[in-house]
C-alpha cells in the first residue's frame, strides 16, 4: 500500500502538471521492477488528438522504454478509471497491474463485462481516491465559473 501511494502521487504531480496546461486533470506513471520508466497526462487539448489521454501517452513512452510492446512486468498508476479505449490498449499491452485513484461512473472501464483488460491483468483501485477525485472535482467547477 506505502509504494502504491507514492507512486500514485507522482501519477498526481503529472495530473496537476495536466491542469496547470489547461488539460482535464489526470495523470499515469509507469513502473518496471520498482522505477518510474514513463510518465504521462492528459494533452487531448495541446495535441488537438482525442486519444492523447494520460495512459497512452505513458504507455507509448513505457514501451519505447523497455524496447517492446508488452508491459507484462509492469504496473500503471493513473489517477482515474481507464476509459474503454486506454482499457482495451493496456489489453493490447498485457499491462500486468493496474493501479488507479478514482473510480469513473460514467466512462470507467469496468462498466463493461467481459472485462476490456487482459485476463492476467491485477487490479487496484482506490488509492488517494479523494486527492484524485477532488483534483477533477476542482478543475470542472474552475471550469464552470
């Protein structure tokens, strides 16, 4: 739990780094073997591509890290519920754990059965949920005023 809350709050010093750019707020580490080996945040709105979210960026990063497109010996940290579409690329990834703050409700991965991820995948959700949520939370009600 102590290591998934540390790297969780590098996932957040990236989804703050997201907000400060004007970005939905969410962020993703990737870790092999107990270091950060990619990092990434939301950049939907810099690079005009809605696929840039948080998970692909650090999983294009990941890959380009290690030299190969399976992540099986890594773990993703990202501060929200992957959405159906990172869900299906960790999948592609044989990402082998993933770890995220808040849950989605409305666009979260896990509203879809059978599940989008690999079946090797582990899961963990939860972890400084509130910081996570309460970063979006705070970002949509700048948003609105």
């Amino acid at each position: 739990m102590e290591t998934d809350e540390r790297f969780m709050r590098e996932a957040l010093r990236e989804a703050q780094e997201a907000g400060q750019e004007r970005e939905i707020p969410i962020g993703a580490v990737v870790v092999c073997r107990g270091r950060i080996i990619a990092r990434g945040h939301n950049m939907t709105e810099r690079l005009h591509d809605p696929t840039a979210h948080a998970e692909m960026i650090a999983l294009t990063a990941a890959t380009e890290a290690i030299g190969g497109k399976y992540l099986s010996d890594c773990t993703l940290y990202v501060t929200v519920e992957p959405c159906p579409m990172c869900a299906a690329a960790l999948n592609w990834a044989q990402t082998g754990r993933i770890v995220w703050g808040a849950d989605d409700p409305r666009r979260g991965c896990t509203l879809y059965t059978p599940s989008l991820l690999h079946p090797r995948t582990q899961t963990t959700h939860g972890i400084l949920a509130r910081e996570c949520s309460s970063l979006l939370q705070d970002f949509f009600k700048r948003q609105r005023d």
